[in-house]
C-alpha cells in the first residue's frame, strides 16, 4: 500500500538560527506525487502558522501537475529540480505555481540553466551538498547569486556548514549542530547545578518556599521560566504571574516538565538555539505519539525524556554523569542512556524522523502501531509547538 512519512531538516542562517525547515517526503510501497499532495493535504490544520519558510522535497520523484490540486499555506516552498524545466510537460506546473505565487527554490542541476532561461521567478536556490565539492560550491554560490536567495541542503558537519557561509550561501540545512565539538566539560557547571537542584526539589515535592528561595537565587531562571510557561505553545487561558502561582495552575508533575527546558539553556554553545529547537520537536513529538500508548501520567516522562535527549552535546558532559546528579525514574534513564525500556521505541523514533531513511522511519512508526498520517500530523504539530516556544 503507498505510503508517505515525512522527515525533516532545519535550515540555520549566518546567526545561527533557524531560518526555515525542510520536510523531506518519504514516498513509500509505489506511492506517487499524487499521494504525497493527499499527505500534505491531510496536515492543513496542524501547519505550522508563523511565516518561517517550509520547503518541500519530494525526493527522487518530481512534483508534477498533482501539486496544483493542494492549496498550499503561503510559507510552503517548493522545491524543484533544474531537471523539471527540461520537461515541456512541466509548463503547466510552473505557470500554476506562478499564478498561485508560490514560493519556490530551484534546486541546481545540469539542467539549471534551463530553469534560468525559462523566466521562472525564484525565492530560493538549493545547492544540494551531496553534488558539490567545496570548491564547486564556492563556484556555483557565484553563479546563480542573481537568481535568488542561495541556500545549501544536507549539511553534515560544521566545516561544510562554515565552507557554505564562505561561499556566499545565507543558510544551510542539515544536523550539523547535533555533534558534539568534543571539547568535554570535566563537571557541570554552578549555573547548571543550580538548575538541576531546583528540579530534583520539585521531583521531591519540596515546600514552595524552599523552591522559590531556590529560584530566587538566579531571577534569570525565574524568567526563563515564566516565559516558558506563558509561551502559546503551553495554551494556558490566563498569564502564570509567579512561582507560587504556576504551582496552584499546574501542579507539581506539570511544572516539573517546564523546569526540564531550563537546563538545556544553560549550554553556551554558538548553535544552543538550533539544538534546543530540536529537544523541543522531540520532546513534543514523543509526547503526543505516547497518547493512547502509555498512562496519562507517563506523558510528562515522554517530554522530559525528549527535552533531555540533547543535554550532552548541550552540555558537553556525558549523560551518565548528568544522570549522577538528578533523581529521576530508572525508565527516564534507561531510555536516555541506551533507548531502552518502555520510553526507548518513543525516542529512537523521535531521532529518526531527523534522518534521511524513510523505511526506518516506517518501521519504527510500525513497531509502535503508528500510522503515516498519525505520525506526521504529531510531527507539524511538535514543529508548531517548537516554533511557539520563545528562547
């Protein structure tokens, strides 16, 4: 039976940002450009609102005449391959899109000049990593600079992310920044271990005054807090003015959950915001693909789980020896230390949707009795979450 699963890739600018995200179209078992319009159909209302641009690839099978049917969000960006304008039947396509004003990338091939000379207005230019040298980049940046916006696609490490800004590129998606630097802090650091003792105290449903004597000691993380908790990701009816305050609304287990965010902020890492993006999407992710598969009361596990699932390269400290110093569930551990346990399937699944194999996405999502519209519509809507969550 055709099928579709999406994976996806940030694209990070000069600043080290996210300047747009990349939804890889897994097309599975003979499924067609047709299937993966009736896919992308399927996630109108969990789209993600704001005006970051999403690009669109379709993989080894091009977009054809079937996108028209799809009345796309306007930060939707299609990618197209030069190959595309070689084709006289893609006129169609192209004068549709043209008409609809939607954005597009133009993806560089041997047949880009094609592309070029066919008057095609375009936003963006990919360079596809996988065809390019460094040098070849460099060369290529130059060349079709007049033509849009240059960005770089599958990214795999910071030189080749550094190579690309120096050619002359605005941004390059990959997870690049999911390696470690291998520069290994030798403990956590006062600001860390403050953190990290404000949440063992909430795990061990300390005294509030405890808590906000704790908190007090660093106003930052009372902030940071807050505005976690406010953030319209959270969907809270009224504005969380206070410690004190978030404990009566939320409760203990709940805001347990927020207080796990504040670790991952203490990184000092030039690509925090991009890494903590990402512990965001999964921790989302894995919570809502948990619904109906664990206990209500595990949710949080869920979240916490995928919140953490970065603290090493975030950190720079093995999760082992962050692990030492919290008092947390033998479950949460086993997942974070080796995937294993109840929670581990939940977070393999949760890496592997940042890969590039869509049959290992299928497969996991099997394995969890997932189907492919279950799991990319929590996919867009852990992205929307992530989006809301301000930094």
């Amino acid at each position: 039976m055709p099928d579709i699963f999406i994976s996806r890739q940030p694209l990070i600018n000069r600043q080290n940002r996210i300047l747009a995200n990349r939804l890889n179209l897994h097309l599975l078992n003979g499924a067609t450009s047709r299937d993966a319009v009736s896919a992308l159909q399927a996630l109108t209302n969990d789209w993600p609102a704001n005006e970051k641009p999403v690009f669109l690839n379709c993989g080894e099978t091009p977009w054809d005449r079937a996108l028209l049917d799809w009345s796309a969000p306007s930060n939707a960006t299609f990618e197209l391959p030069g190959a595309v304008f070689a084709n006289p039947g893609a006129a169609a396509l192209i004068a549709g899109l043209q008409a609809a004003q939607t954005p597009l990338c133009l993806m560089v091939d041997e047949h880009a000049e094609a592309a070029f000379s066919s008057g095609t207005a375009f936003r963006f230019i990919g360079l596809d990593a996988k065809r390019f040298t460094p040098s070849q980049m460099r060369t290529a940046a130059a060349q079709t600079q007049p033509y849009g916006i240059g960005v770089a696609f599958n990214i795999t490490d910071q030189q080749a992310f550094q190579d690309c800004l120096n050619a002359g590129l605005n941004a390059a998606a990959g997870w690049f920044f999911k390696q470690p630097t291998g520069v290994q802090a030798k403990a956590i650091n006062p600001g860390q271990a403050q953190i990290i003792r404000i949440i063992n105290l909430v795990r061990q449903n300390a005294e509030i005054k405890e808590i906000e004597a704790a908190l007090k000691q660093d106003v930052t993380l009372s902030y940071k807090l807050l505005r976690y908790i406010n953030s319209a990701g959270f969907g809270l009816s009224c504005e969380i003015q206070s410690f004190r305050h978030a404990v009566t609304i939320l409760g203990y287990d709940k805001l347990n959950k927020w207080l796990s965010l504040l670790l991952a902020t203490a990184s000092k890492d030039p690509m925090a915001q991009a890494q903590m993006h990402t512990a965001l999407c999964r921790a989302r992710l894995m919570e809502i693909l948990g619904q109906g598969l664990v206990g209500k009361n595990e949710y949080d596990n869920l979240f916490i789980i995928g919140a953490f699932s970065m603290l090493e390269v975030l950190l720079g400290i093995a999760m082992d020896k962050i692990l030492e110093t919290m008092s947390l569930p033998e479950t949460i551990c086993d997942a974070l230390l080796g995937r294993g346990g109840v929670y581990g399937p939940f977070l393999d699944l949760a890496i592997a949707c940042e890969g590039e194999d869509g049959d290992d996405i299928a497969a996991k999502s099997g394995m969890l009795g997932l189907s492919s519209e279950t799991f990319n519509q929590a996919q867009m809507k852990a992205l929307t979450f992530a989006e809301t969550i301000q930094f």
